[in-house]
C-alpha cells in the first residue's frame, strides 16, 4: 500500500466485492451475516492500526464496542436522545477513556497496554451485567431502530449497505493514515526505533493517537451492531469478544488494512455455517492463533501477497 | 555552537567516555578521530541522547542539553547518521528520507485522515526535497525500492539523506566512507564539502580514512581511551608524536604480541 495507487486500487476492489456479494449471497439470513462480517470488519480495521502499526495489543476492544453500543441503547431507548447524538456520545465516552488509560500507560515500554486494556475490558463487562436498572443486566436490554431526520433504517439491504460503506469509510481513513506523516513514522518505530527518535518522531504521542482512534472506530461499530441487532448483551462487551477481534487481525495479517477485513469475515462467518465451531469456539479461536503464529506468522493475506507477487513475476 | 565539558559516560567498568572537553565553533567540517574502542560512537550517542551520560556539560548554543532526549535534540537541529546502519528497512528509499523530514512536515491527524489541501501541499513538498535529496546523493533511480534491497555504499549515502532532510545545523556521521571504495569515498568527501559550504551545515565526523580526513576537514580532535589525546589542524595532528603512538604504537605492540603468541 504504498503507492497512491496501489491505495486506490485497493479501495476500488473492496467496493466492487462488497457491491457484489449481496449479488452472489441473497437473502436475508445471508445479508444478516454480511452485516455483522462488515461490523467486525470496522473494529478490525482500526484495532489494526494500533497492532499491526503501533505495535501494541489491546485486549479490551470490545469494552469500547461495548460503550459504543451501550450509550446507543441507553441514551436512545431509555432517553429518547437522536441516534446519531447517541453515537457520537459514545464516540466521545470511548475517546476519553481510550486517552486517560493510554496516555500514563503508553509512556513506558512493553506491553503493559495488553495488561491495562484487558482490566479495562473487564471492568465494562461487569458494570454492564451488574447495573440491571440501566443495562437490563446479563439478560440484555432492547434497542430501538436507527432513525434520521425521522427516517428508520429497516430491512436487511438497507443495514447492509449501511454497514458496507461505513467499512470502505473507515477504511479509507485507515489507508489515509498508514500514508502520511504518522503512518510513517510508526513504521520507523517498527524498523529502527532510535534513528526514528533521532529524526525527531515522538513515538508515545502517535501511539496514544492511534489506540484512541481504534477505540473511537470501535465504538462506532458498537453503536451500529446495537441497533442494528435490537437487543444487547452485555457478552457483546466481553473478554471473549476482544480475543476474537485480536484473532481476526493476526489472522488476517498485521500491518495489511485488508488482512484486518479477511481476518474478520473469516472468523465471523465461519461459525456462521459450521456449528462445530460455534460449539467449541474458545478452542477454535486459540487454536486458529496458535496456528496463525506458527504457520503463517505475518498473517494470510501478506503472505499470500508476496506469494502471488513472486509467481507472477 | 557545541561545547562539551567534563563528558563522562561509563558502561559498569569500562569508560567509554572519560572526562572530554572540546568546542566545535559554527559552520567547518571537524572530524574525530581515535583507534578503535576509543569512545567516539559513544560520543555521538551521548550528543545525540541516544545515551545518558554519567557526568559533565553538552552545551548547544550555550544551553546545557546533556540528558536530554533523542527527539527533543533533533528539534534543535541536530542530526546525525550511525556506523551500525539504521535504516528503515521496512519501507522504501524515498520513505526513509521522508521520514528524516518529520519535524518539516504537517503532522496533524484530521490533516492526514481526510487528506486536507494543507495536508496534500506538505506532503508534495516533502516528496519534492527528498527526490532533490536523492538526486544529490545519487540514489534517484531507487527511491521506490525497498531499502532493504540497497547494496551497503548505498545505505550509507541513504543515512546521509535522511539526516539532511530534517535540515540540521548541526550534523555528525559516524564513519561515512565505511566500506566505500575509492571512488564512492571521494564522493562523500565532495558531498560533505559542499553541505557545508553550500547549505551552512556544521558537520563533525568520525572517519578511519585518514586521507577523507585530512583533505576535508579543518579541525581534529583525537580521543584515545575514553580521552582527547590532541586537538589541532590536519598537519598538526599529522605530526603529533602522541598520536603516532597512539596510533602506530598500538598496532606495532599487538603486531609483536599476533607474532609471539
Ligand atoms: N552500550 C554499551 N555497553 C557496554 N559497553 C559499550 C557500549 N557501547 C560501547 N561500549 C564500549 O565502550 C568503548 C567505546 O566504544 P565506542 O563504540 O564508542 O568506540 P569507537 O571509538 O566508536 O570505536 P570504533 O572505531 O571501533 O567504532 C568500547 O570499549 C566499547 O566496547
Ligand atoms: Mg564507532
């Protein structure tokens, strides 16, 4: 992704698949999977970002889904705010506490992140099923649908569509970002940390910007999964949920925004078709890690890039 | 412009840096000098603030900077290449130098998401100087390679871009005609000169090349053990008992020392 073009061509073919697949998939049960692949997709494609670029690991993502989700239910079924204010509500819920964790944490060295974002995690997850007044505790709570300007989103194609050029959006930004100032210099952290502090890259900032990015992209999606779903859980926020989404971006590849995608249609739409591994789904997903690190460590789509890119030439 | 008082820099027993004091006066090409081991990468380490040091004074512009970090000395314009490469092997040519260009750039994170004109323009420019850059040190026709496909004499030259590209006033090259062949090393001297004449660049370097020294540089110091040994013109050092010693002594002892064991 390193051309202008290349940034483009990419964007050009994620449009077309996703054009497409309704095409080949129809019906409704169908298009409901494609929407939550897409859902998943968004998160990945900024948890990426902090893993495959920053090289951090959260192992809390899905408290920010979770937030994210939450403050849509809340603030829309129990207080009648606009869902579009919820959202951003939760946007900005999510941004600040992403910001105050990431800020002290991101200071020091290692993967102390991995540590503070896994207690993060589950500290949603309990007060979520613990406040019953508000949540609806572990049994889950309504949602209402998603209007604008009166108008409700309703029917599989429409949450579809939705949810298919919300992911080219994020991913756009997310492609945006690996290509500028910041993206480069998150690289050069990767490549030779001292000579990227030598030409002057503070490498604490750009990390912190970046976790608060993916938390922000997080909590849009959860935003859009709730009332896209109509009914929460607090499970949705779970320790669970967060190993899924890291299982999807290694899986899928670090450091490739479209790795992060296939990663997540893999993973959410396998479980779809094969009730095995939705029975036995922890060991699946670490079985899937394991193998993922010992058999195709930079994860399948850049492996098979370089692969195709060989064999052609 | 720097001036370096009582810079002690220890690792447990071995002193790397043992008490130097030496002033570098704006704009020349100084150069030091010292057999192998005598503190000089450790120098640029602790100027840079890449390392810490133990005691003493690094005074930049009359400001006391020791211990300070390596980001925060680049913002005052000091810049710097390394012996042991440190390229950015996972991107490309161009992508380095840009990346040398860091502190010239906007950085903002709305700029760069939605692609702002004010974004694009920073960007076009950047990639302008650094393709002029390239050009002047001879690598215009990789930019778009991989670094890590470069042969060595080429990421040597590629470190010299990158450092200039932030535009320092203060540049310091840890053995830049390292491996380099005749040919290669005359240009770096050349390329060295006219940094300093032409863009005002205060350059220090470190060299073994004895004959890139002399004929560039104007002023040297010699460090051994840790140590300034002699400071003076090309001919005065050339012509320095204590670092013929220093020098010839050395190898003439562990000459006799290989033929008798
Ligand atoms: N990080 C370190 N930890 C421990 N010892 C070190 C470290 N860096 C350097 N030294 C030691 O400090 C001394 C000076 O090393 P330095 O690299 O500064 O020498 P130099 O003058 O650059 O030599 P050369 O000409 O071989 O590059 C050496 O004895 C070296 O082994
Ligand atoms: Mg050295």
């Amino acid at each position: 992704m390193r051309l202008p073009s290349s940034r483009h061509l990419g964007l050009a073919v994620l449009a077309a698949v996703l054009v497409l697949l309704p095409l080949a998939l129809p019906g409704t049960y169908a298009l409901d999977v494609l929407t939550n692949v897409g859902i998943a997709a968004i998160v990945c494609v900024g948890l990426n970002l902090l893993i495959g670029y920053a090289g951090q690991i959260s192992l809390g993502h899905a408290g920010f889904f979770g937030i994210g989700a939450y403050a849509s239910a809340i603030l829309v079924t129990n207080e009648g705010w606009p869902p579009l204010l919820a959202m951003l509500a939760g946007m900005a819920l999510s941004g600040l506490l992403a910001f105050a964790v990431a800020r002290p944490i991101l200071a020091l060295r290692g993967h102390y992140l991995a540590m503070a974002t896994l207690g993060l995690g589950i500290i949603v997850s309990i007060v979520l099923s613990q406040e019953v007044e508000l949540t609806g505790g572990p049994d889950g709570m309504p949602v209402d649908p998603f209007t604008v300007a009166g108008l409700e989103l309703t029917g599989p194609l429409a949450w579809y569509a939705t949810v298919a050029v919300s992911l080219l959006a994020v991913t756009w930004l997310s492609l945006n970002l690996v290509d500028s100032p910041i993206g480069r210099a998150l690289r050069a952290v990767h490549g030779a940390e001292i000579a990227a502090r030598v030409c002057g890259v503070d490498t604490t900032a750009y990390k912190v910007m970046v976790f608060v990015l993916s938390a922000v992209i997080a909590s849009y999606a959860g935003s859009l999964y709730a009332h896209f779903a109509g009914w929460l859980t607090p499970d949705e926020a779970g320790f669970l949920r967060s190993i899924q989404f890291v299982t999807m971006v290694v899986l899928g590849g670090m450091a490739s925004t479209f790795g992060a995608i296939v990663g997540a249609a893999l993973l959410t739409a396998l479980p779809q078709f094969l009730t095995v591994f939705h029975d036995y789904e922890h060991v699946l997903l670490g079985a899937v890690m394991m193998a993922t690190m010992i058999f195709l460590p930079r994860g399948l789509v850049p492996t098979l890039a370089t692969r195709c890119a060989r064999s052609g030439g | 412009m720097l001036e370096v008082r009582g810079l002690v820099c220890h690792f447990g027993g071995v002193r790397a840096v043992d008490g130097v004091d030496f002033t570098i006066p704006e704009r020349g090409v100084h150069a030091i000098i010292g057999p192998n081991g005598a503190g000089k990468t450790t120098l640029f380490n602790l100027v840079t603030g890449v390392l810490r040091p133990t005691a003493g004074e690094i005074l930049f512009h009359g400001e006391n900077v020791a211990g300070r970090p390596p980001e925060a000395l680049a913002r005052l314009g000091i810049s710097r290449t390394f012996q042991n490469l440190r390229v950015f092997f996972n991107m490309t040519v161009l992508e380095n130098v840009l990346v040398g260009r860091h502190l010239h750039l906007y950085r903002g994170a709305l700029g760069a998401l939605f692609r702002t004109p004010r974004f694009r323009r920073s960007e076009a420019a950047a990639r302008d100087f650094a393709e002029h850059l390239l050009a002047r040190v001879g690598l215009a026709d990789w930019r778009h390679r991989p670094a890590d496909s470069l042969p060595y004499g080429a990421l040597k030259r590629l470190e010299i871009a990158r450092a200039l590209a932030a535009e320092p006033r203060l540049l310091l090259l840890d053995e830049p005609a390292a491996g380099c062949n005749e040919a290669e090393t005359r240009e770096i001297a050349e390329l060295i000169a006219a940094v300093e004449a032409e863009d005002g660049v205060t350059v220090v370097l470190v060299e073994h090349d004895m004959q890139l020294v002399m004929n560039v540089c104007d002023h040297i110091i010699v460090l051994d053990h840790g140590r300034k040994l002699a400071e003076g013109t090309a001919r005065e050092i050339r012509e320095d008992p204590r670092v013929i010693e220093a020098y010839l002594g050395r190898a003439a002892r562990e000459f006799a020392h290989a033929a008798g064991g």
